[in-house]
C-alpha cells in the first residue's frame, strides 16, 4: 500500500509539469508559428526574420503579419534573373 501511495504523489506533483508544457505563449512571448499563440495573439516575425528566428506575439491590430501559412522554400527554384547570374534590368 506504501508504494500506491507513493506512486500517486508523484503522479499528483508530475501532472502539473506535464499540463504547463501544452500552454500556448501569451502576449509579447516568443513564438515561431501561428499555433505558438494563445487565443486572440498572432505570431508576429520582424522585418525579414524567419519562423526559425521566431518572433512575438502580438494583438492581431499590433502591426504587420507574416504569413506563417508558407512552407519552406529551400526546394523552390529562383526566378531566372537569379538562377542565371543575370542582374541586368
């Protein structure tokens, strides 16, 4: 019966650690997609950041928003003027 009861406080201490982990960031919170955010808060990037670098979150009336909706483009080809060299207009 001692280790029942020992089993179950430590599954009562642990719970709260584990629940904490799954809240989503709160206002001026760093975040790197859209479901980083709380409800009501956008993930906000700076001017030319990346998901990678992060950003905050924001009011969805605090400013510019990224588009995090966009997948990575490490795969996608350059347009032509960048894939030939060329930087003439």
């Amino acid at each position: 019966m001692t280790r029942l009861v020992r089993f179950g406080a430590a599954i009562a201490l642990a719970a709260p650690l584990v629940l904490a982990a799954g809240c989503q960031q709160g206002q001026g919170e760093r975040c790197q997609v859209q479901s980083d955010c709380g409800d009501g808060l956008i993930c906000v990037l700076p001017a030319g950041g990346t998901p990678q670098a992060g950003g905050t979150c924001q009011p969805p009336s605090s400013g510019v928003v990224a588009d995090m909706s966009v997948g990575d483009m490490a795969g996608t080809t350059p347009p032509n003027d960048l894939a030939t060299g060329n930087t003439s207009d």
